[in-house]
C-alpha cells in the first residue's frame, strides 16, 4: 500500500512514521507513506497557498491552485481516492478504516487555516474524513491517526490476524478484558476460566465481557445491532 500526504507541514510526519507499527511496516514494504509539502506547489516567488475568504471573515482559506497542483501531479490520470481531512467529513470508524485498507493507494490532503476553497471539496476530493467531532488547527494529526488505523490492518504488519479481529469495535463490540502475569497482584486475581484451558469456555467469557463492556460503556454501538 502506497499514502500519499500532502501537507503544509511536513516535518510533523518525521517522529510518529518512524517508529513502532508503522515504522516497522515501511521496513518491511508493506506500507509506503510519501509526504509532500504543498508549499512546493504555491504560486509566485513567495509560493502562496492561502487568502482571503471571498465575503469576509476571519482566518484565511486554501486556494485551490495550489491543491489541485499537487493531487494532479501525483496521482497523473491513475483513479486515486483523494481523501480531504476536514471536520465537516463522515466519521472515521473502524469499518471505514478498514475500507481504505482495500485500496492500494489513496491520497490525504490536510486541510488547514479557515479550510479550503469549496471547489477542492467539489472537484478534487472524492471523500471527506474527520476523526471526531471537534476542531484541529490542522489536518496532519488526523492524518496520522488515519494512517496508524489502516495500515495496522494491511495483512502481515501485525505479528497474528486473531489481533485484528480482537480489537475493539472490529466486530461491533469492545474489546473483551485483558490479562497477563502475574495471576495474583496485590490480591486481584486473574478470573479462574481464562486459566482453565477451556477454550470454549474462555471464548464464550470473552464474548459475554464484550458485551456488558459495550452495553456500560457505549450502549450505542449494540443499538446498531451489527455485532
């Protein structure tokens, strides 16, 4: 799988692409990640990316010159996803995560200041992500997030494929809980079936955790009934 970002700040992808998951999934060419930088595509001498809204207003907007510059020069005629980082997109999930993991490639463009020129969102993007409901000063975290989310999925990158289909909100539910040694600390005790040898008997505690885990703590995804 290829990403390609295009940011204003590329330097904010050095430190968390390089270490952990996906900094092992680069080395082992499952995942390529190329960042860049959409100044390199400002006009003029200053390479300006931004201006003034249209009607007023604070804070300035992407223009669309420069954005359409940079996703065309990428993608050339292939069909890649370009995806916009905006908080006005649909919600990232855990299933969408898992629908970005089937491309081979896609593009993320990070929006920033007041958001882009609306003919970006019209012409150039064919679909829009946020990864919660609330207001970034940029779309780079995002992007990281996005990234981390889809390429954990591309098979391989993780160590066994039950870690995949363990995690929470991958089956509609949360995950069941988690122990590990030692069987006794500080007087709490690990729950004697997932001791027992009784895979049958641990799969079904699993699935019944799962369920009262969701039920107290986001009722909303068993009201969705596709779990």
């Amino acid at each position: 799988m290829r990403i390609d970002i295009v940011t204003l700040f590329p330097n904010m992808f050095s430190g968390p692409f390089d270490e952990s998951i996906i900094r092992r999934a680069r080395d082992r060419k499952f995942a390529e990640i190329v960042i860049h930088n959409l100044r390199d595509y400002g006009l003029g001498r200053h390479r300006v990316v931004d201006d003034y809204p249209h009607g007023g207003g604070s804070g300035m907007v992407l223009m669309p010159e420069p954005l359409f510059s940079a996703v065309e020069a990428i993608k050339g005629e292939s069909p890649i996803p370009v995806i916009l980082l905006t908080p006005q997109g649909r919600l990232f999930t855990q299933q969408v995560a898992e629908q970005l993991a089937a491309y081979s490639r896609f593009i993320l463009v990070c929006g920033h200041y007041e958001g882009v020129d609306e003919r970006v969102r019209e012409y150039l993007a064919t679909d829009e992500i946020s990864i919660g409901d609330y207001v970034l000063t940029g779309g780079e975290p995002a992007a990281m997030v996005v990234c981390d989310a889809v390429i954990r999925l591309i098979p391989g990158v993780l160590g066994s494929p039950e870690s995949v289909r363990d995690d929470s909100h991958s089956g509609g539910l949360l995950e069941y809980p988690q122990y590990t040694r030692p069987q006794i600390f500080r007087g709490w005790e690990v729950p004697p079936v997932l001791l027992s040898g009784n895979h049958a008997e641990i799969a079904r505690w699993r699935r019944e955790q799962a369920v009262l885990r969701t039920l107290a703590r986001r009722p909303d995804l068993l009201e969705k009934g596709d779990w």
